[in-house]
C-alpha cells in the first residue's frame, strides 16, 4: 500500500510538470534568436515603465515651482501653512488615498461644569473603521462619572493627575492615580470612574476599538439610578427609599467636587485589601526604560506582556531626533488598524498599491487612523 502511494504521488507530480511544459516552449525549442527578442521587450518594458515614472516626478517637480501651482482665487492661508504636503503635495505623492487624520480641534467640544471632551471617530473619519479617539479635561476634583461601555479603554495622559477607579465583576475594586504620560486601561463592560487631581485637574487622551463609539452614549450610574423603580433601589442597597430621595434625577456625565483625601485613605474607605483588585488598570509608561534606541530616536511598547490588563490594545511611544525617521530606520507597515497622535510637528507618508500620501502633523491635535 505504501508503495501504491508513493507511486500515485509520483505521477501527479508528473502530470503537474507535464502540463506546465505544454504552456511554456521547452528549453531545446527556444532559439537564441527567440530568447533575445522576449528579453529585448522585457528590458524595453522596464526602460519605459521607469522613464514614465521619472518623467511623471520631473513634471510634477516642475509645476510645484512655476505658475502652474499658481492659486489666484480664494485661500485659507492659516490652513495652508499648517498642511503644506497636502497644499503642494511632495513629487513622490500619486494616486488617492482617504484622508488619514482629523483634527480634534474641528469637532463639537461638549462643555459642561467641571471640564469638557470632544472625539474622533469613524463619523468624521471614515477610514477609522475599528479606532475612535476622545479628548477630555477634568479640573481639579472634577469627575467623569462612573460610567461603562461596549469598547475597551486604552487611554495616556497628557497633562496633571488624575485618580481613576475600575469596577471587577467579582465586586472588588481598583482604585489608582496615573500623571503625565501614564495609561489606563478598563475593558468593556467595566464601571469606571475618572476624577481630576491637584493641584489643575488633569487632561487626556482615550482610545477605543469600536470607530463608531460615541462619548454621548455611554452607560451612566445616574441613568440607571433615575430609571429603576425606589422600591428596587431600596431592595438592591439595602436602605430605606427615603434615604435616595437626594440621589441625581438628571444625568451628571462630568460635575465638580471636592479634592479627594488620600489614595490610601481612598482604598481603605471601600473595605482595604478584603475588596482591591487583584489587577492593575494603570501602567506608568511615564518611569518605563526605552524598548530599543537608536541613534535616530528611542521607542516604548507597552502590551499585554507587560501591561496584562491591556488584552487588545497594544500601544507604542516614539520619539523620533529632528530630521530623523520613524522605527525600522525609515519605512514600516503593520496589517492591524493605528491611531496616532502627534505632540511634535512632523510628517507622515502612507502608500497603498498604486497611491502615495504625505500629511502634516504641527501640533497634538491631529490623532491619526492608519
């Protein structure tokens, strides 16, 4: 039997050849005059593909400097100067590729007592399909309520202290402060509960793998509390229904409060070590050593091997020395969805198949899907 198969392979395998030399002429048939004429037109092929692209960058070099990049009509110079790749697109841009970035300065700011947030995401952004990006300010013992979602949380601070809190499924608690340049990191479906420190709040950046997640939508602890019946209230927490006549019959999303007392008194308030979480939602990126150096710059990864808690958002820090390039010496590519933003003037070039793009990047508003 082992034999039989064996054989059987063998002729499949000749089969296989057999009809691929009935497409192709064998090696005895082609003449030299033959194989002169096909290597002649690949060659010719090659020459006229690479004079045409050159040709195509001469040109378009030469429109960037005369009158041809002319614009005689109306301009919105302070928005030209700030993307300048886009106004007059470098000669190794080609074809069309969606834009890549958005301005978190172009959105809706919602301001309410106590700080403000705006977004990012898939509505605006098209191309950000599995990403959405919030900004957000708390002032100093201001909190965004607890509150929870159906997208994970990954999020960096950009500037002061804050103290966020995360609600296990097994009723323990974590409670901890993260400053500049620090993360936290809730899973879906978690309570959570952020709140602004001394001695000027705080301000950060929050990611989501969901590109239509909207802030306006979240699960609020007051939402709840308003629409479930006193009688359940009072069965659930154990009191009397006189005793949540002051609970908030309107949504509360971000209000003022006083500065909290110590994190340790914080912690001990809920019950100590009997209800802490054996998990920890912060990561402090801020003290973390280099991932690898380079004389062009230095990168920070943080992940779940280090950052357990971070189970499907992966984060990167790079610092990139002027005039230098990204990672990887100058070019990479990644098959998972980035979102990006930029707190140093830079610039970015995206290729797809067929299409180039270059953007600029002048300041930390600009978070862009990749």
């Amino acid at each position: 039997m082992s034999e039989q198969k064996s054989t059987n392979g063998a002729v499949e395998t000749e089969i296989g050849m057999s009809q691929q030399q009935e497409r192709k002429p064998s090696a005895a048939g082609v003449s030299r005059r033959t194989f002169l004429e096909v290597g002649s037109a690949g060659l010719a092929s090659a020459a006229l593909a690479s004079l045409s692209a050159a040709q195509e960058r001469a040109d378009t070099e030469k429109a960037d400097q005369d009158h041809s990049s002319s614009n005689p009509g109306p301009e919105n110079k302070p928005l030209l100067d700030e993307n300048p790749s886009s106004n007059l697109p470098p000669p190794t841009d080609h074809g069309h590729i969606e834009p890549i970035w958005y301005s978190f300065d172009l959105t809706t700011k919602r301001v309410e007592e106590g700080g403000w947030t705006n977004q990012v995401t898939e509505r605006v952004l098209p191309n950000s399909k599995d990403l959405a990006g919030v900004r957000m300010r708390l002032t100093a013992g201001s909190f965004r309520e607890l509150h929870w979602h159906t997208a994970d949380e990954w999020a960096i601070m950009l500037y002061g202290n804050a103290r966020v809190t995360c609600l296990n499924p097994d009723g323990t608690m974590f409670i901890g402060d993260a400053g500049k340049g620090d993360l936290w990191y809730f899973p879906a479906g978690y309570p959570h509960s952020i709140q602004g420190l001394g001695p000027d709040g705080c301000e950060f950046i929050l990611i989501f793998d969901q590109g239509s997640f909207s802030e306006d939508n979240t699960f609020l602890l007051s939402d709840w509390v308003r629409r479930t019946p006193p009688s359940v209230l009072s069965k659930n927490f154990g009191l009397p229904e006189s005793a949540l006549k002051n609970l908030p019959n309107r949504s509360l999303y971000i209000f003022p409060a006083e500065l909290p007392a110590s994190l340790a008194q914080d912690k001990a308030s809920i019950g100590g070590r009997s209800a802490e979480s054996k998990y920890e939602y912060t990561f402090k990126l801020s003290t973390m050593a280099p991932t690898q150096q380079t004389k062009s710059g230095e990168v920070r990864i943080v992940d779940s091997r280090n950052f357990p808690a971070s189970k499907n958002i992966a984060a990167a820090l790079v610092r990139i020395k002027p005039g230098c390039s990204t990672a990887r010496e100058r070019a990479r590519w990644t098959s998972t969805p980035m979102m990006s933003v930029m707190c140093r003037p830079s610039r970015v070039t995206t290729s797809k198949i067929w299409a180039t793009r270059t953007s600029c990047f002048s300041k930390c508003s600009k978070p862009a899907s990749i």
